[in-house]
C-alpha cells in the first residue's frame, strides 16, 4: 500500500537516470478503466508539466519514480477533461459514501502496486477518509516518509473501497467524459438520498439531482423541505424540473410550484404533461394552509354500487402514491361522497358483499375550506390515515393522507 501523500513530489528519472522533475498528480482515464493509474504528471524545472504514461514506468517506490524511456520520448501534458486527476479532482473534495450512504472529505488516495509486463503499475484502492490520512497531509514534507508513516498509524485510519464512491462533478458534459454514474446512489431509500443531499452544497446537489433518473431525483425531493426542493429545482434546467415535478405527487408538486416564483412554476407547467399539469394547476387554485391545498387529487373511488371486483380492477388501473390507497371512496351518480371503506375489510370480505355495506362508521370528511389545524385534529381524534375533502355540495374533491399532515406537523410544508 502507497499513499498519494508519499507519491506527491516525487523525484522522477528517465531511463538514462537523468532527473525530470517532480511528481504532481496522478491520473486515470475512466473511459478505460477508472482504477489503473493512466498518467502521471511530472512538474519539470524548464518543460512544464510533462506525462508520463503508465506503460512508460518501470517502478514506483515512497523514494522515487523512474521511467523506462528517455525524456525525448515523454510529451508534455495536454489539459484533458477526460481524464480524473486525484489531486485535482478527489482530494479535499466530497464524495458519497455509497456503502455507509453519506458524504465525506477525501484527506488521502491510497493504491497498491502491482507488477505488470516487466513494469510497475498504480491502482486506486480507497479514498482515505480517517484522522491518519489527515495527519499523513498535515506533516507532509516536513518529517521522513517512515516516521510520518509511523504517527499516522497511532491513529485511526479508514479508506472506503473506491468502488463504494460516487464523485461529485457540477460540470454535465465533464461528468459523461468521467462516466460518473450515480447508478448506487439510486438504490438507497429516497429518505438516504435526501440525507446526503442535506449535506451538500447547491452545486453538489444540482450535479446529483441532474444525473438521477426523474422518478428517482423526485422521491429523494419529496423528502426534504419544501423551500430546499423548490430553491433546488430552480437551479437546473426548466425542462429537467418539469420532468421531476411531474413523477411527484400532485400535492407535493403543487406545493413545490407554490413556492417557485410565479415565472418560473408557469414554465415548469408549460414543459409537463397535459394531464398532469392540469391536475396540479387544480391543487393550486385553493387557498394555502386549507384542507384543499393539504389534499391530494390522487386516490381510488367507484359507484356506491360497486362490487369487490368493481375495487380491484379500479386499484389495477391506479398509479398514484400508495398512501392514498388505505381507503376507496364511495360517490354516488352525483359524485357526492357517500361512504369510505378501509381497504382491508374489502380483502377479507366475501366476494359477493355489497361495497356499501363495508363502509366505515362515522363518515368523516371536511370542507376544502377547512384550517389545516381543523385537519390534523380530526387525525388525531379518530387515528385517520387519510381524511377525504369535499366541496360545498359534498363532491369529493380530494384526500388528505397522514403523510401530508406529518409534514405539516414537522413545518415541512
């Protein structure tokens, strides 16, 4: 094991033994292969900045790296936004730790080195994250290589494999020339991912919420403060936020574009679906901090006549938030609200039972009009799950989940 700590300014030879400089950074190319070291980049007293290919050295030690071909066949570097530099590009920066699911500082790289083809090649083992690597940084040049090698050890150490490391870069076109995937990322729980998020900065999460699929990226918003997704959204592009808003619930989307500026909600709109944008313009229009703006227009009804077929072939055709599912939703042939059944008396009733007859006792609901405070006492008192919102006439309009008035109760909306 070598520390990237050691390899910094290293003395470089050619084949002749001549000195060409000193080492400053190390590079792969992830288009190949993102663990062996491609290029190493060697600071020259009159050339600049030299590269030295991999298959150009012939050993690697903590005292000094030496090539295997003159200094007239080294080129000297050329920037290259393909390739990840550690020293540039990994170190002191965040990245996430997929493994253990949040952000960390790199204090150090380490790698091991192999032999390969009568040469010595540098591969990346782990980005080194404990109080060793900072104290390895923090004496760096100013003690012997073994004696920092030696304190460093009294303390505790911990690298986290590199294949358990998702680098942040805010640049989108630099991050398809890296292939940074955020593929691990994507299979925490949406509650990780916003965790992670939290700790970012809005560059950092702009360059993660970007590279997320939609339905992904929308999960992992729905789990942070409204404010937080809506300052979010504003920063990528309308038509990435349009994408993301419309794989949200509709109350939350319609939260979310209450809280974008009008300009900005208006485009987000214009760039969705039709269907869907209709259904958040509808949330919308009713006043803040009612039941009608808590209610989500997403939910299972049928005819009180329906049968227990009628319900499932209904639950089938259903896509919305699987909180909203709890409970289906009589409505008469006026489309007023009539009874509400828990959905697990429908799974244990015979199949013949009329629906009507499953319905809950009391029917409790509340006016779109109705204070928030008005909802979340009604939660309370009955134990609810989800609490349906009528109109003046008694159409059903809506449905309150205990999801919605959670957020509510933690100021999350």
């Amino acid at each position: 094991m070598i520390f990237f700590t050691e390899l910094e300014h290293l003395p470089t030879f050619d084949v002749k033994g001549d000195f060409l400089g000193r080492l400053e950074d190390l590079a792969v190319d992830p288009s190949q292969n993102a663990l062996p070291v491609a290029s190493y980049l060697v600071r020259t007293p009159k050339k600049g900045l030299l590269c030295v290919t991999y298959d150009q050295v012939q050993s690697i030690s903590v005292r000094s790296v030496q090539t295997r071909v003159p200094a007239s066949e080294i080129r000297c570097y050329a920037p290259d936004e393909a390739l990840m530099r550690v020293k540039k590009d990994v170190l002191d920066q965040h990245v996430i730790d997929v493994n253990h699911r949040k952000v960390v500082r790199v204090n150090d790289v380490d790698f091991d080195i192999q032999p390969s083809d009568g040469h010595s090649e540098l591969r990346i083992v782990a980005a080194n994250v404990g109080m060793g690597a900072a104290v390895r940084r923090l004496l760096q040049g100013l003690a012997a290589k073994h004696n920092i090698r030696l304190l460093a050890g009294l303390f505790p150490s911990k690298g986290i494999p590199w294949e358990f490391i998702n680098l942040i870069e805010a640049d989108p076109a630099r991050r398809v020339r890296l292939r940074i995937s955020y593929d691990r990322l994507a299979e925490l729980h949406p509650a990780d991912i916003a965790d992670i998020l939290e700790e970012l900065s809005r560059d950092e999460q702009k360059a993660v919420i970007e590279s997320l699929d939609d339905e992904t990226a929308a999960h992992a918003l729905s789990e942070i403060p409204t404010r937080m997704q809506a300052a979010l959204l504003e920063s990528i592009p309308r038509d990435k936020a349009a994408d993301i808003v419309e794989e949200m619930p509709r109350d939350e989307a319609a939260d979310v574009l209450q809280e974008l500026p009008p300009e900005t909600s208006a485009e987000v709109l214009a760039d969705m679906g039709a269907e869907e944008a209709a259904e958040v313009r509808e949330l919308l229009g009713f006043e803040e901090h009612t039941a009608g703006a808590l209610m989500t227009n997403e939910f299972v009804f049928v005819g009180e006549t329906a049968t227990i077929q009628g319900v499932i072939a209904a639950l089938k055709n259903f896509e919305g938030p699987l909180e909203s599912i709890h409970n289906i939703y009589l409505i008469d042939r006026h489309a007023e609200l009539t009874g509400v059944v828990p959905l697990a008396r429908i799974l244990l009733a015979d199949a013949a039972t009329p629906l009507k007859e499953l319905g809950a006792d009391p029917l409790i609901y509340l006016p779109h009009h109705a204070d928030q405070r008005e909802v979340a006492d009604l939660f309370r008192k009955y134990n609810l799950v989800t609490l349906p919102v009528v109109d003046e006439k008694g159409h059903l309009l809506g449905v309150v989940t205990a999801a919605d008035v959670l957020d509510v109760m933690m100021n999350r909306k």
